[in-house]
C-alpha cells in the first residue's frame, strides 16, 4: 500500500488492513470484530438478496496538516442509518455502536489516510443486511452490520471542474416510497439512467420529482443545489430525496460563513433562468459544479461549461477547509482521532 498514488486514486476498493463486522441474533447485536475480509457468508435464502432489506451510509475520514485524523459529523450518518432501518423494519444499529465501529476501522488504517494535501481521504461504508433463511416476504431473523473503509480520492474524474448532466424521463423512487432513505433498492433503480447518461456523454442524470416530472429532485446518486442570480442558495423540497448531510452541511456554510440567504424549496426545470450557478452535493462527491443541464430540445449553460462559478468555489474551498482541519469547524461537527 505504501506504492499508492496518490494523486490519482479515483473512486474505487483498495485493500485495508481491517473492517468491522457484527451479528444480530436472539434479538441483540454482539460487541462486533475487526477483520482483514471484505467477505461474507450468508444463506442464499437471505432478505437482502430477494427482497432488499438492506441499508448503507457513506462518511469520510481525512489527515489533517497536524498529521491529525478527523471525521466528518458521522452523529448525522448514525441518525440516518436508524431511518433507514426504521423504515424496512431492521433493527437499529444503536448511535454509540456506529460511532465505536467507525472509529474502529479509522484507528485500524490510520496508516492508509491519504496525506494531507492531496484532496483524498478514506471513505467508510457503513451497511446493514437481513439474512438467515428466510422464503415469505417478512424481515430477517438475523442481521449483520459492518463498515467498509477504502482509500478513495474524487468521485468524478474532472475533480472541481463543470460536467453536464441530461433529464432522464425515468424515476429512481416513488412518492411516498423509500426515496428518504438509504437503501439499495434506490439506487439499483438508477443504474439504467445513469449508465444510459454516460453513454451519451454526460457526468449522470438529472432526476425530476415522480409525482409530476416538473420539479428537479435528485442529480445521480448526489443532493442538487443552486445559486439564483440574487445569492440565494437554493435546494430542492421534496419527500422522495435523500437528506444530504453535504447538504445540510452547505446550507449551514452558505448562511453563517457566507451570509447567504437559504431556501429549501421546490426548482422548477423550466425555470432554470433563475439560477446563475448550479451543483451537485454528496459525501462521494462533495460538490461537483455543474456546467450544463440538458432537457428535452433545450440546453441550459450556468456560470460556465468550463470554468467553476465564484460562490461554487467559496463553498466548495469552505467545505473541503472544515474536512481538513483548516476551517474551524461548527461544534459537533467533527471527531478528532489522535
């Protein structure tokens, strides 16, 4: 591991020294181990594999100038992975639970945190299944919760650079449906749009609300926001979108470090005039700027195609400041591993 580029890490798997993982079974979780296998053994009769009782979160731990490591408001992943479990009937992974098996696995490869300066960081994958052997259509009698961890640099492969996007007419959750959480069958439900976006030659798609396909919801597997041409940051309501913690985190930094005025609300595709600026937000990601949006006979172009609009970059230098440990940081927000 010590060959690593890391200047070209992209976003992929990489072996680590340690994941974590822990069994559910007579109706509590046991204290859980660190293994050096990404691997499993479950009954092929398992929920996860037949129905898709399975959820997953995403976090990210950075080295900081000092050689110190820290993680990013992972409370906010531990409160969204008990949603989401709430929501498919699986058995909440307890908040403090979460946070010992994530700092586990940090601690385990602390030797493979990418260094400061590079941008990259170690990515952790938080996840749940059902399993044991199971035929009806019920919630498992057994569970496993485990986290992943892989170094990983951008996302998309542009970095902090404009890419485009085109509006799919397909639907990757209903109304009322598991759009507000985060389980697989979401994004299982995204792989045909996504894979047809990139063979037209864009970043990924646009996803419009599936109610009355006139409302912007989701931009691939990330938050969507803009800047109207007064500065004020804008972000999607809807209740068929997952709630981003990148999200929330920027309308926190486009208010009190910006002194922009924030609106959670409803973005019209036809009236995309109103922004000057747009972007992409997620854990993966962070923010990806976007260039051009793409919709039936009309092409929309924001600040630019090729250069990154000015209150895109504050937010995103603001953002990747409080991941490194170079902007003090909201209290709360971060976890400090010595």
């Amino acid at each position: 591991m010590t060959d690593i580029d890391y200047k070209n890490l992209g976003f992929k798997v990489r072996d680590v020294n340690a994941n974590y993982i822990s069994y559910f079974k007579d109706g509590k979780w046991d204290d859980g181990v660190l293994q050096k296998e990404d691997t499993i053994t479950i009954s092929a009769y398992s929920t996860c594999l037949h129905y898709g009782q399975e959820a997953f979160e995403g976090l990210k731990a950075y080295r900081r100038k000092d050689g110190k490591i820290q993680i990013f408001r992972m409370d906010e992943n531990a409160k969204r992975l008990e949603t989401s479990c709430e929501r498919i009937l699986m058995p909440k992974v307890p908040t403090e639970k979460f946070i010992d098996a994530v700092k586990r696995v940090v601690e385990a490869n602390k030797d493979l945190i990418p260094p400061y300066g590079y941008g990259a960081s170690l990515y952790l994958r938080p996840y749940i299944i059902g399993v044991g052997r199971n035929l009806g259509v019920r919630p498992a009698p057994e569970y496993i919760f485990g986290v992943l961890a892989s170094p990983v640099g951008s996302y998309f492969r542009s970095g902090l650079a404009p890419v485009n996007f085109i509006v799919t007419d397909k639907d990757r959750a209903a109304p009322n449906g598991t759009g507000r959480v985060k389980v697989g069958g979401n994004y299982a439900a995204s792989l045909m749009s996504h894979e047809h976006a990139q063979e037209l030659g864009y970043a990924d798609c646009i996803y419009l609300d599936p109610l009355t396909h006139t409302k912007i919801d989701e931009v691939g597997a990330a938050n969507f926001f803009g800047i109207t041409k007064d500065n004020v940051f804008v972000t999607p309501n809807s209740t068929s979108i997952l709630p981003s913690i990148t999200k929330k985190s920027l309308l926190y930094i486009a208010e009190h470090y910006l002194g922009l005025k924030t609106e959670v609300r409803d973005v019209y595709i036809d009236n995309l005039d109103e922004l000057k600026e747009a972007g992409a937000c997620g854990t993966a990601a962070a923010i990806t700027p976007i260039g051009r949006i793409d919709y039936n006979d009309s092409k929309h172009v924001f600040y630019s195609e090729t250069e990154v609009g000015p209150i895109t970059r504050k937010l995103y230098d603001t953002l990747l400041g409080i991941y490194f440990g170079d902007i003090e940081a909201p209290e709360g927000w971060i976890t400090i591993i010595e």
